[in-house]
C-alpha cells in the first residue's frame, strides 16, 4: 500500500520552490518585472497557493531576500569590534554589489508607496538585524571598547547607513568593499573611547 502524501512536506516544498522562483525572477527580468502569475508558474503552484501564504509579489520576494541573506543572528563576536564590523560591512557591500542589489533597490522603492510593505521591511529585515548588531555594540561598550555615551542604535545606522544610501542613491555598483576597513576606521575613530 502506498503511503498517503505529507501534506507538510509538500507545503515545505511548494514554500521553497515559490521563494526560489521569486528570486530567480527578479534576478533574472528585474523586480519591475515579477508577477505573481510568473513566481506560481515557475514554481508549479497555483497563484492561490502564493496569495494563501503573501499577500503581494512583494512579500514574496521580501521573504526570498531575506532567506538569502540569512538570519539576523549571524553577527560576528570575536573580540574585536573593528574586525567584526568590518568583516560584516565587506559582506553586506559584497551581496548588496550584485543583482541582488538592483532588487533590493526595487524592493525599497515599492515600500514607499506601499505601508504593509514597509513596514514589514523594517520588521523582518531591517530590526532584528539592528537588534543583534546593537547587542554586539554593547558588549564592546561594556568592554570599554567603545563610548559610553553614543547610543548603539545609532552606532549601526552610522555603520550601515551609508552602505545602503549609495545602494539607493547611486546603484550597486558604485559599492566599494576595498575601502570598507578605512571607513569603518574613519568612523570609529569618532565613537571608539580615547
């Protein structure tokens, strides 16, 4: 007797094929150009399927974003704060420097107009990063690593602010991992402790 089919297991795979198909596309033909008839056709669901789980191509490809770029949790502690930025910095400009760029461009434009979206951009992308990393700030403030006085939010918009300003303003290519430790440099000579 064959065994009946895992429901949750097909859920997981229809869920991985929509986010790899939404990816693909906006990689592809550009996030302008993603439907979600053309995210359920490459992924072989119905665009039921996809509208049960998002609530937009957006979304979608919000979710497909950030699965690629991993969990928040990774922020690096290895006792030096300036090689733990720098190395997540060079990382982040790395990514951001590709085609995945260009659809985080569209991305963040679309939120613009569009409060869900953006609001789900700060919760599910921009805050728990900003949460980990300020907690990574604070171990190094605690260690006298840091001043006591700047407030570690600010730290990472510092950090990571300018990153994504030349990705929106002027595009993914004029990132510069190469001078990203001068930069970091630069910036912690005015927060780190004299």
């Amino acid at each position: 007797m064959t065994p009946a089919p895992n429901p949750e297991l097909r859920n997981q795979r229809s869920h991985r094929a929509i986010l790899d198909a939404a990816l693909e596309l906006a990689l592809r033909d550009g996030y302008a150009k993603v439907t979600v008839e053309g995210i359920a056709q490459a992924a072989g669901v119905g665009k039921q399927t996809i509208y049960r789980w998002w609530p937009s191509r957006a979304a979608v490809v919000l979710e497909a974003l950030n699965d690629r770029s991993g969990p928040a949790s990774q922020v690096p502690d290895t006792g030096d704060v300036e090689a733990d930025i720098t190395a997540t910095a060079e990382a982040v400009i790395r990514l951001l420097g590709t085609d995945l760029g260009t659809v985080w461009r569209g991305l963040v434009a679309d939120a613009q107009g569009d409060p869900r979206l953006a609001e789900d951009l700060r919760r599910t992308f921009f805050e728990p990063r900003m949460a980990r990393w300020q907690e990574r700030l604070q171990t190094a403030v605690d260690a006298g690593e840091l001043r006591t006085d700047v407030p570690t939010r600010t730290i990472v918009e510092l950090l990571f602010g300018p990153v994504y300003h030349r990705l929106l303003i002027m595009g993914p290519d004029t990132l510069d991992p190469e001078n990203t430790a001068a930069r970091v440099d630069y910036l912690l000579n005015g927060i780190r402790k004299h």
